[in-house]
C-alpha cells in the first residue's frame, strides 16, 4: 500500500510508523513525506529513512487552494493509496477531502469526541478529567469528527501538565497508529457509515 | 456523614451504595432516598434497607420551583451532609445548587465532557467510539459538567448495542461511585476550580 505522510512538528509518530516498516510489522510503503513547515524534524527523519520530502509552504502559494492543489498533484504522481496524517497541523478542506479517494487517517490525542482541535491535552488538563487517550480516525469533512478506528486510555495522573500528560499519550500514540494503519492496510476495516467494525 | 440519594430508576447505583454502607466500606449513613417517581424499584430498595423515602413527583406541584423548594427543605429537615444523584433524571436548577451548601455528586455514564445529557450510552455507539466509561462528578449549575472526581474507562466492543454497553458501564459504576463517595466521606477529595485532586 503506497502511502503518503503529511506531518508539521517533530515526526514521533512518522517515526513510529518508518520503524514498524522497518521491522517488518506494517504492510505499507512510506513513498513520500510531505510538510506544510520547511526544515521539520520530520522532514529529516524521512530523509534518514531515504523516503523523499516535499514542502507544502503556505508562503510559496497565493492562497490556500493552490497549496492544497499542489499536494493533491503530489500524492497523485506518487500514485499514494492511503494518506496519513501525523501531527499535521492544517486542516484538509472538504474540498480536498472529496476529491481524494483513498482514505485519510489521522491521529488525535485525545478520546474524541472530548478535546478536538489543537491543544488537545491542555484542553483534558483544565477541563480536570481523569482518563484522557488518544483516537485513530479517518479524516472526513469536520475538525476531528471523522469514523473511529482505534481509541486506547490513558490516565491522567494528580500533577500533570500539559506536557506530562501529553508525553504519557504520545506513548501510546506510538503503538496505537502503526496498529490501526496495520488493520487498514491488511484490509481488516470495514466502515459503513459512522461505525467502524475491525475484521478478525 | 448524613447522606441523601435522589435516584428515577431501577436504583442499582443506590443498591451498590447501600450494599458498600452494609459492609462497612463506605462511612456514610444514607438517611433518606426521594424520587420524582413513584412506586420506582430504587424506592422499593430503600424500603428493604429500611431506609426512609419520600416522592417528589412533578404532579403534586404547581411548578419545578415548587418541587425543589420540597426537595430543599426534605435534605434540610434530614440534615443531609452530602446529595448524591444516581440515576435521577430530573437536572436540578441552579437556583438549587445555589442554596444547598454540602457538595452534591452524579454519576454519568461516559466519560465525560463526551455525551453528556440523556441516552449517554446510545450517543456513544452512535458515535462509534471504540472506549467509553463513567465519570462521578460534582453536580454544578451545568449539565452534567461539573469538576470530575473519578472516572474510568469502559471498552466499547463489537456488536455492542446501546444495552450491552450499557450493562458493561453499570457494572463499573457500581464500584466507581462508593469509591468516589468514600474519598468524598473520607475528606480526600480537594477541589480547587475544575481542578479535583485525590490525597493520598
């Protein structure tokens, strides 16, 4: 499964998914990894991985539209057939959304539909709840609302922070996303509608 | 601490929580149970235990207002410590929350601030989130967003209909809500804004 990565910060979870490649775990090819930031963490963990880059810098188109052409060309000449997002921090336009038609994952750290948007782990923290996590999805046309594929817990322990909590849940990112990219590209998702029924 | 339940229903909270004061676990008295139904099985439970009960059902009064001022002065005669709500469907006014100074606590079944309101387990399977749970919270002026106290996660499976999930959360809030409300009795739960820390 030729697969495509957009990724904004600093690529743990593009990581995660380059080693579970590595060790033979996930059934996908990492062709290409894009950012819409020049000079990520990310870009050079793809450049390590020998996986070629392109930059997606809003300041090198006249609007929004055109930068998101240009990546729409740029996962059709890589013939991708599956898009994941990790730590992408641009929300893909419906438009976008509709004229792709492999799926888009995301992950999001937090048990959605609690806590969408950025800030997700600061946003448990002054809320005060006990027990936050984090949510693999397909993206769809809203801000993380998209059919859920994997959701795991995660405590949130008596003196978190935001930066404690969200270090404990990226933990848990790590493993969550190769897992849930594993059952999609292995064919063992099915979703109809909302729901999202994984095949034994 | 003199304890009040409200409970609507079948009453298993308050069975779970008169079976915790039975076994010495939990260091509260539960002086009285009220409904605003009548003839409810959690009323018939009370009455096994030997507990007294009184209804508030809406049709003996002329108004909302009118029902609460019964409630107000029912916890004031009984010098009620603590208000616990399991499984009452009634929202209590703010007006209310305002005039009573001992905390009140609900339990709500999913992990809030996700499906908060009615049908909290049917809001999660048709959501499709793949993890749900319970949450003991200090009632305030809100709907079900008060400052959490306890919450654990509950696994949403397969096949699981609005009942099935139902019953795997009742059973965890079962022994969520006398362990909440022993930490509350024990005078281990501090609460600072949203912010709920449990002392060791």
């Amino acid at each position: 499964m030729r697969t495509a990565v957009l990724a904004s910060g600093r690529g743990s979870n593009l990581q995660a998914l380059i080693d579970a490649c590595g060790n033979g775990s996930l059934p996908i090819k990492i062709v290409c990894v894009g950012s819409d930031q020049p000079e990520t963490v990310a870009l050079k963990r793809a450049d390590t991985a020998g996986i070629p880059t392109r930059v997606f810098h809003m300041s090198d188109y006249p609007d929004r539209q055109a930068q998101e052409e240009d990546i729409l060309s740029w996962v059709r000449e890589n013939r991708v057939e599956l898009l994941l997002l990790a730590g992408y921090l641009k929300v893909l336009s419906p438009q976008f959304i509709r004229q792709v038609a492999f799926p888009i994952l995301n992950i999001h750290p937090s048990l959605l539909p609690a806590f969408p948007g950025l800030h997700a782990q600061r946003q448990a923290v002054e809320y005060g709840v006990k027990v936050s996590g984090c949510t693999v999805h397909f993206v769809d046309e809203g801000l993380d609302s998209g059919p859920i594929i994997l959701q795991q817990a995660v405590p949130v322990l008596a003196g978190d922070t935001e930066d404690t909590l969200a270090e404990r849940i990226l933990e848990m990112e790590h493993r969550l996303y190769p897992e849930a990219v594993r059952l999609v590209a292995l064919g063992k998702v099915e979703r109809i509608g909302r729901q999202v029924r994984i095949l034994q």
